[in-house]
C-alpha cells in the first residue's frame, strides 16, 4: 500500500486533553476543537467528524501543517509516529465513533497546570509556578494568553478514557508536572488494579524522581520517559527558573537507566542558539537508551522565538553547531538538526523589541539578566536599542535595563 502525504490515523484513535474548553486533534495540532461537557461527547463533535472524514478522503489538514512542514524539511513528524503505530488500512476506522471501540486508545492527558518550575517559552495554563507569578506583576500577565477555566477529567471522563476502556494502547501524561500530580496517580492506580499494560509516556522535568514514581515505571512493561531540557548549566537554570542543572543532571542519567526508551524534548529559541554544542555533549553522555531529541522551533509565546534575533548574530551560532561533527548522530536526526538548518536558511526576522521586553520583565522578577548567559550579544542589543525611536516608551527601561548593563 502507497502511503499517503496525508493520512493520520490519529483523529481516530487519539485524544487530546489539557484541561481547558479548547482542545486539538493531537498536540501538534494548529486549530482548535471545543470541548463539549465531557470527553465522550467531545470524541464525537462534529468538528472532530469533519477533520476525520477529510483524512480518510486524503485532503490536506489546515490543522496538520506542523507536520506537513516537519516532513518537508526532513523531519519524523507526529503523522509518521501514529502510521507506524496504526498503520495504512483506513476500513478499520470510520467518521462517527473513529474505531470499533467508539473511544480513543491513545491518550494525552495534561490533567492540570501544578508545577513545581516557571518556564520562561511556557504559560500560566501549563505552570502553577507562573500563574502565581503572573498574579503578582500585571506586566508578566500580559505577556501570556489569558488563562481559560482549568476543566479537570472528572469522574465520567476517567470512566470513558480509562476505566471502562481495556483496549486502552498507550498513555502519555504531560503537564505541568506530572511527577506531582495526584490525578497522574490516581489514574495509574486504575490501570494497575486492572491488571492493563497499555504503553506509558512521561514527559517530566527531571526534578522529581521519587520512590513511587519508580515503582510505577518497575510496573509497566513499556515505558517511554521525555525529558524536558532545553539547555546546559547556567542557560537551563536561566530558563527554567528556579530549577538547579545539578539536579536535572543527576535525575537524567537515572531516568536514562531506568527504562529503555528516554527522549529529549528541547525547546529551540533565542536563549539557547548559542548553548547548542554543549547540549549535544549533555546529550551523547546519558547513555545508549537515549532515542531521540525532539525538538520543537520555539514560536509562542511572544519573544521565545530564536527568529527574533538577528540573522546575521544566529547565522554564526548555528554555524559552529551544523558545523559539529556529533550534530551527524542519529539522535539529532529525527527533528533537531532539520529544524536547526531550516533556521539557519531562513531570512525571517521578528522584531527584537518583543524579546528584550519579555526577558527584562522576567530580569526584574527574577533577579536575573540575559547578559548572564548571553554576555556576547550586548554590543548587538545595545546598537538595536539605541536606534529605537525617541517617541518609544519602552525604550527608557531597555536602555535601563540593558545599555546601561555593565558586565
């Protein structure tokens, strides 16, 4: 069978739940679906029918350009994963209950925003820590979107996704944090007094390796751990505030020991272009059960984009990591090295304003400053800032905050 440009099973078998109204088809995707009062009825909106029947009729998705693009560049993309999951044959789903069973079988469950870290490329909605933060400095609540009411799985919605479903195929639990969540636990609870295996994802932090996390991984035949770092040392910290690289090092190699399948979820943006080659090394020394970095090219919230900085400036960055022999490595080459090289090729370049604004608001919360760990962009920063117009009323506090920076 001729595989397709297009065909996902994904809208079939797949559920998408992160705790608000507003939903998608799968993480990857770009529009929406609106959640009606519970997972069952949202399994069969007619939105979610209509994207159904154009995959079966090999249309291209509007929601699934994520992918599309991934694949043009070079990339594995979600598409791919869920074809060599579910594979070609199409007879076996249909447009009203997606599959035999009439519910999904493949489950991202983001049950809450509790997180122990602030992310500065995350939001409220996905971090407690921010949302608290964002409480307190109306200046940092308007750099994020509003955050929608959190719809919890209740009780029904378990019921429908993991009580009454035994043919249940994979789980994967996001945040937020979900080492700290209690309705992660709660559900693994379900599962393991049903005797089921379905295969596990864990996307964590690597902050949080505690005894019954373990026992839960020692349980579960197959089990895939995502770790989320998105930089080395004094760059992760940075980031990921209040978070000690120490920690996440330590938690990582035993994570990478614990189960046979480990990945790497690395946010690409303007804060870590120019700490790429020692994350290549971080990378290649958690062992040989690490699969793959996947990557993602950083684009909301506004200022995370590494588009944001100057062609010229992150030409030569990414220069010194394309030029990198170990960038050849198998575990680049899925996402991570496309996508460095799509930057790389592009011309696009947002303007700069919206990233030194988002980072001096962060700065002054902090106690921090970017020059911390990108002292070598200051003399770019500050040509651009004295530039800026006279009748610009942010440029008083970036000169403040930056130009006047000694370092």
């Amino acid at each position: 069978m001729t595989p397709s440009k297009t065909y996902c099973p994904a809208p079939f078998v797949h559920f998408y739940h992160k705790g608000t109204p507003v939903g998608k088809t799968c993480c990857m995707a770009r529009n929406t679906i609106i959640h009606k009062k519970s997972s069952k009825e949202t399994w069969a909106n007619s939105r979610l029918n209509s994207v159904r029947q154009d995959v079966l009729d090999d249309k291209p998705i509007s929601d699934c350009e994520p992918c599309y693009k991934l694949e043009a560049s070079g990339g594995h993309s979600d598409r791919q994963y869920y074809l060599q999951k579910y594979g070609l044959d199409k007879s076996k789903f249909n447009v009203l209950t997606g599959n035999e069973f009439g519910k999904p079988i493949d489950l991202d469950l983001r049950p809450s925003n509790l997180c122990n870290l602030g992310c500065r490329m995350c939001g409220p909605h996905f971090s407690s820590t921010l949302q608290k933060e964002s409480d307190k400095l109306p200046e940092l609540a308007d750099l994020n979107e509003p955050i929608l009411p959190n719809k919890m799985l209740s009780d029904d919605d378990i019921d429908f996704l993991i009580t009454d479903n035994p043919n249940l195929k994979r789980i994967k639990f996001l945040g937020g944090e979900p080492t700290i969540m209690p309705e992660v636990y709660k559900i693994l609870d379900i599962v393991v007094d049903k005797g089921r295996q379905p295969a596990l994802g864990i996307t964590t932090n690597c902050t949080n390796v505690n005894k019954r996390f373990i026992e839960y991984l020692k349980y579960f035949d197959n089990v895939t751990i995502n770790m989320s770092i998105d930089g080395v040392g004094e760059t992760l910290e940075y980031i990921r505030h209040p978070v000690k690289y120490k920690i996440v090092d330590k938690n990582s190699k035993v994570l990478s020991e614990l189960t046979e399948s480990v990945n790497i979820n690395f946010v690409i943006q303007a804060l870590n272009l120019h700490n790429l080659n020692d994350f290549i090394n971080f990378t290649l020394s958690r062992g040989k059960s690490l699969d793959n970095v996947n990557s993602v090219i950083g684009r909301s919230p506004e200022g995370i984009s590494p588009y944001y900085l100057p062609i010229i400036y992150r030409k030569k960055l990414l220069e010194q990591v394309l030029d990198n022999d170990e960038i050849n490595h198998d575990v680049f080459k899925r996402t991570f090295k496309p996508q460095l090289e799509t930057i790389y090729n592009s011309k696009e370049e947002l303007n700069i304003q919206h990233f030194l604004s988002r980072n001096m608001i962060f700065d002054k919360s902090r106690n921090a400053h970017l020059y911390n760990i990108m002292p070598e962009i200051k003399s770019t920063i500050d040509e651009i800032i004295l530039n800026i117009g006279k009748s610009s009323r942010l440029k008083p506090k970036l000169v403040e905050h930056y130009v006047e920076k000694e370092i």
